[in-house]
C-alpha cells in the first residue's frame, strides 16, 4: 500500500505557529515514527522543491520527495496516485489535488483525518471518526481502520 502525503498541506495543519524549516523537520519525524509502525506501507511524503533539480530521499519504507524548483508536487503526486490507485491513499486538504486522486479511484483522507491516526497510533489516545465528505465515507472508515492497526 502506498501512503502518499501532501508535506506541506499537511505541515500547515500540524504544525501552523513553527517556523517554516522546523515545522518540516517535524512532519518528517512523526511520519518517520509512523512508518516505523507499519512497515507494510510506502510512504511518499512530497515537498515544492525549491532547488534546479527534483531531490529524493529514501529512508526505510519512506521516499521523501522535493519537487524541483518550478514544478508542483501536486502533479507529482497525481502522477504517483496514476501508477497504481487502487493499492494508495492520498493525504492532503488541496480539494484540486482531492478531486483528482478520487477521480482516479484513490482513497484520499484529509490531513486533519490523518493528524488523527497519527496521534492515535503515536499517543495511544483514541481517534474519533469525523468525515467531511460523505461521498466515500464507508471507503473512507475501511482505510482508516487499517491505517490504525
């Protein structure tokens, strides 16, 4: 299964009053403690680059990506969801990046969802279900409790 996570949508939700590099740096951390727990899971975490070339990064099950300078990790992550929609899961909170991945077949979460699992999964505290699109609700729940096995 592949998790395939808007870096810094997901950063602005978690993270909002940390400076910009230390709030990176933070995200990285608790998904590196997450994939630590599954193993089953790739983890694509993609960032807007901000350099002449695309840079990846791989650590254990996680591929960390930074899109080269001009280029959005939107599409690449679309590009990633295309490969293989069936066995991904997208995070983010861009409704664009959301339509697309759906629109694909791809069981997409929003990034506040997502916060939930991982301090269930982290904190051991328990996660309440909230959903604010009932289009796929019932998908939706199904991949929410395998994320939190």
């Amino acid at each position: 299964m592949n998790l395939i996570i808007d870096g810094y949508n997901l950063l602005f939700k978690m993270f909002k009053n940390e400076e910009f590099t230390k709030g990176r740096e933070l995200v990285i951390e608790k998904i590196q403690a997450f994939s630590a727990l599954r193993k089953d899971i790739t983890v694509f975490l993609y960032f807007d680059g901000n350099e002449k070339n695309e840079k990846e990064e791989m650590s254990g099950n996680i591929h960390l990506i930074y899109t080269k300078k001009g280029k959005s990790a939107d599409i690449e992550m679309v590009k990633k969801i295309g490969e293989n929609p069936e066995s991904s899961i997208l995070v983010s909170s861009d409704r664009a990046v959301f339509s697309k991945a759906t629109n694909k077949g791809c069981a997409v979460l929003f990034c506040e969802e997502f916060i939930g699992i991982l301090k269930a999964k982290l904190e051991d505290s328990e996660f309440k279900y909230f959903f604010r699109n009932k289009k796929n609700e019932s998908k939706r729940k199904e991949f929410i409790k395998w994320l939190l096995r």
